[in-house]
C-alpha cells in the first residue's frame, strides 16, 4: 500500500469517527460558521466539528504545520479534500483569510507578517474581509482613491470601502490602497492589513432588498496601520492584488460546493401551479420549468467538473469566467419564474397570509440579483470570455 493510499484509508477513517452526523448534511441559512473572534456556534455538533478539524490543521491543510496548518502536499491535500465532499461533510468554518490572504502571505508576506497573521487565522480565531470595491471603483477596480500617506512608521488611510461582506464581524480588511499618484493608475496600489478596531473605522452595514444583510460599508478618517502591514513591495499591490484574485475565483467554487439547500424551482411550482396530483398545469410552465431544471442539472455536473479540475491545479480560468456568467443567468431566469409561479404570495412576505415557504423563495428571488455582480459582474465576464476565451481584439 502507498502512503497515499495508507492517509486515504485513516483519513476516511478518522472523519467517519468524528465528524458528527450532523455536520453531514448542507447546511441551512445562516448555519455556516464564519470564523473569527466574533463567531458564534449554533449547535454543540458545529463547535466540536470545528474544534476537532481546527485540532487537526486541517482548516489550512496545505499550509506548513510551523504556520498552523495541516502540513499536507498537494497531493494529500487532494484525498482529503475528496474525502471531505464524500463523506458529504460541511465546512467547519468558512474565513477569507485561509481562502484568499493567507496563501498570497505565504507567497508574498515578510516572516514577521507570516508569524503573526497565519497561525490565528489558521485556528479560526482571525476573521478577515475584503476591502477592493469603492463607491467609484467596483468593475473599474484600479481607480480606486481610498489613500495611504506614510508618516513615519506608519500609513495614514483616508477614503471608504463598500459591498465590504462581513465587515462588521471581522477583525482585519485586506485592502487596496493608493500610495501614490501619476503614471497608470493601475501603479501607486499597495496592499495593506488594516486592524478593524483601530480608531477611526466606521462600519456601515447596508440593508439589501432580501431583507438580510452582511454587506457594509467602511469609512476611513485618519486610520494609523503600521507600515509593517505592507504585503508586498509599496506602490506595486496591484500584482499582489491580481494573485488574490486568482485565490478568490478557486474560492468561489468553493461557495458552490456549500450545496445550502433553499426553494426549489420544481417543487414551489408545483405547489402554486399544479393540480391535485401536483403536476404543473399549464403546459408553457411546464416546458419552462423542465428547461431550466435541466439547466441547473448540466451546470451543476459542470461545476463540479470545474471543482475537481481546479483541485488537481489546472487552470480553470477560462471555463470558470463562462459558467460564472451562465450559472449566474440561469439561477436569475429560475427564479423569475419561480416568483412569477407564486402569484400574489409573490409580492411580499409580510402578509400574515403568505406560507412560508412563498416567503422563502421571494427572499431568494431578490438576493439572486446580486449573482451577477459579485466577484465580477456578469458584462465583465462577457468582456472576459471575448477577449480570453474567443480570442476576438479589444
Ligand atoms: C454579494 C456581493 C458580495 C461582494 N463582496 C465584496 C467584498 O467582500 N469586498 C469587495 O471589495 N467587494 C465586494 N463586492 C463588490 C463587487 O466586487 C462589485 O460590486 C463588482 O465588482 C461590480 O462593481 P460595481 O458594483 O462598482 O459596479 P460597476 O463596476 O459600476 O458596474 C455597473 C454596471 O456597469 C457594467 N460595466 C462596468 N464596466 C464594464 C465594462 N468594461 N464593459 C461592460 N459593462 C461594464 C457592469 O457590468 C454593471 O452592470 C461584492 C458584491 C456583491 C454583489
């Protein structure tokens, strides 16, 4: 037997032992534990899963064990990982930090930033956000103006950052900065680790129309980051930038892997519109809705393709800026007509006499609207596929 197949074999083992099984079905609104000081366990099954995993490295597996991670190759990284997904078991925790930054410190960090950022983030106990966006700067990333003057041995920020997910709870923003101004815009970016408790951070959460929110808005007035939290060389963050980009798109078919159950097109049309046996009774609905399930199923074959593919570290930036866009368009089309199925209990959720489950799926109707903004809007993706798929000139 190889080693591989011998950590196989106790890795199977040793999750069929303690992951509990409840932490083995997809998780339910709001059940997914965001790690950070600020987190908090719904169950006494979340908090053992996650300490059990936490106990192992296992919530950074391929980082180096001195940094609090597993210590795995890429190789064993890949068996457990496929272990995980066929045990179905849920993520113990989910934190932009092990996702994004923490892979491009390792990469790109002094060993100071490396020895005090990795391990607290490793163990769940740092919770980290994204400050990219801008009031004038979404798509558009490189005009950003939020700016970082150097006084002494430290940065001043001045500026704001908004559709900041999780701000509120974080304990440091991972953020773009202006250092410097004249020649492109995309020069004079620098990559700063800002704690969110230091004095002059104001968080602003921004109600959505689904009625739930973890977006925010953040403003800077006179913020004192020590010059130490500088990733990367000054005024050139915007290399840094682009390999967390890379360390996000991988993230995203992660978020896709969280399977969170919710309505279901089929099912809710069925309720609304179908006849005492259930069956869809206008024949137009019916071919609509068999359509776009069918949709849904290809895509959902696809991304997993996609998942299995970026596992084995081959390039899926292409195929991943096409199903972005196509996953996004069909999931929007679903519940378009999902709504339009539900008639009058469509139109709010606030009336006592709406069921529940009407209620549910108009909330997820409206949040489907942010699926073609977030992480690149889905014109982006278009220019993308154009330019890096297709080939076709500027
Ligand atoms: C759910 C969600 C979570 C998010 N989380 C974060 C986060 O944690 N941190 C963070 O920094 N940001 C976050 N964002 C912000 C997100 O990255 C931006 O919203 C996105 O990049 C679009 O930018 P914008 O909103 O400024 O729109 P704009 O860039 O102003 O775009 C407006 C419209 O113009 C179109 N457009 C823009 N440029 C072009 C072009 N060249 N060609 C064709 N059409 C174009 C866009 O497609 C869009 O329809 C999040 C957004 C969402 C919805």
């Amino acid at each position: 037997m190889s080693d591989l197949d011998t950590f196989r074999t106790e890795t199977r083992q040793w999750l069929e032992a303690n992951c509990p099984p409840a932490m083995r079905t997809p998780p339910g609104e709001g059940e997914i534990v965001m790690s950070g000081s600020r987190m908090r366990f719904q169950s006494e099954d979340q908090r053992i899963w996650f300490e059990r995993m936490r106990d192992k490295g296992w919530f950074a597996p391929d980082w180096p064990v001195e940094y609090g991670g597993g210590g795995l190759d890429g190789a064993s990284t890949h068996v457990l990982e496929t272990e995980l997904s066929r045990l179905k078991c849920r993520p113990p925790q989910v934190n932009l930090g092990i996702w994004m930054i923490g892979p491009v410190l390792l990469e790109f960090g002094t060993p100071g930033q490396k020895q005090h950022f990795l391990p607290p983030t490793a163990r769940g106990e740092m919770g980290w956000c994204q400050g990219f966006s801008e009031p004038n700067a979404g798509s558009d990333l490189a005009s950003l103006k939020t700016a970082a003057r150097i006084e002494g041995e430290e940065f001043v920020v001045t500026g704001s950052k908004i559709w900041t997910s999780g701000a509120q709870d974080a304990d440091y923003m991972y953020a773009l900065v202006r250092t410097a101004t004249g020649g492109t815009k995309q020069q004079g970016i620098s990559m700063v680790l800002i704690d969110m408790r230091a004095p002059g951070i104001t968080v602003r959460p921004i109600d959505l129309i689904s009625g739930k929110s973890h977006f925010c808005q953040v403003f800077f007035d006179d913020v004192r980051v020590p010059v130490t939290n500088l990733v990367g060389p000054l005024n050139e963050g915007w290399n840094v930038a682009k390999r967390l980009l890379q360390h996000e798109r991988r993230a995203m078919s992660k978020f896709a892997e969280l399977n969170m159950p919710g309505p279901n097109l089929v099912a809710v049309t069925q309720k609304f519109q179908g006849d005492a046996q259930g069956r869809i009774i206008s024949p137009v609905l019916r071919d609509k809705v068999a359509a776009l399930d069918m949709e849904a199923h290809v895509q959902r074959l696809t991304q997993q393709r996609i998942v299995e593919m970026a596992k084995a570290r081959k390039d899926v930036f292409n195929v991943s800026a096409t199903m972005k866009y196509q996953a996004a368009e069909t999931e929007k089309k679903s519940m378009e007509t999902m709504v339009a199925a539900l008639g009058w209990q469509g139109l709010t959720w606030e009336d006592a006499g709406v069921a529940m489950d009407a209620r549910e799926a108009t909330k997820q109707w409206l949040a489907s609207k942010a699926l073609s903004i977030a992480g690149g809007s889905s014109e982006v993706q278009l220019n993308i596929i154009a330019k890096r798929v297709l080939g076709l000139p500027e």
